[in-house]
C-alpha cells in the first residue's frame, strides 16, 4: 500500500513540475515576443531585416518573413474608386 501512494506522489509532482515548466515556458515566449515587436514597432523595420537576434527569432517563430519590398505599397493597389459623393448618380434628364 505505501508503495502505491509513494507511486502516487510521483505522479503528481511530476505532472506539477510539468505544468510549472508550461508556464513558465509561456510566460518567457509572451514577454520576447512582446519585446520583439514593440521593437519592430518603434524602429518601423519590417520591411528590413529584424533589428535584433531576438526580433528575427520571433519573427521566424510566428511565421512573418519579409523580404525587401521593390516598389512602394500604392504601386500594389488597385484603382480607388472616386469617394462616394464624387461618383455618378447615372444619366440625368433634361
């Protein structure tokens, strides 16, 4: 019987460590990450390379991977249409 309960206390302080060991892994991966893109933010950078080692882990971790843009954002717009009340109402009579 005391073999059991010592199995017992194992378990659940090996299943405590474990969830210990989550946290703290979470807690770590949201405070670089936070870090990481108030550093982007701030230096305006993603369309250059990541200011920092931490910053381009982070962008590798989350998947943002940018390249060097060749032309400026409005060349990849489409046409704007003309703002509502610039625009026709169709033909008028007479």
């Amino acid at each position: 019987m005391a073999a059991i309960g010592v199995l017992i206390t194992i378990v659940v302080v090996g299943a405590a460590l474990v969830t210990v060991g989550m946290v703290v892994a979470v807690i770590i991966a949201s405070v670089s990450t936070t870090l990481a893109v108030r550093q982007e933010e701030w230096l305006g950078t993603l369309k250059r390379p990541a200011p920092s080692r931490l910053a381009a882990f982070v962008r590798r971790i989350l998947g943002v991977y940018v390249r060097r843009m060749d032309r400026s954002p409005d060349e990849y717009r489409p046409e704007a249409e003309p703002p509502w009340y610039e625009r026709s109402n169709g033909p008028t009579r007479l």
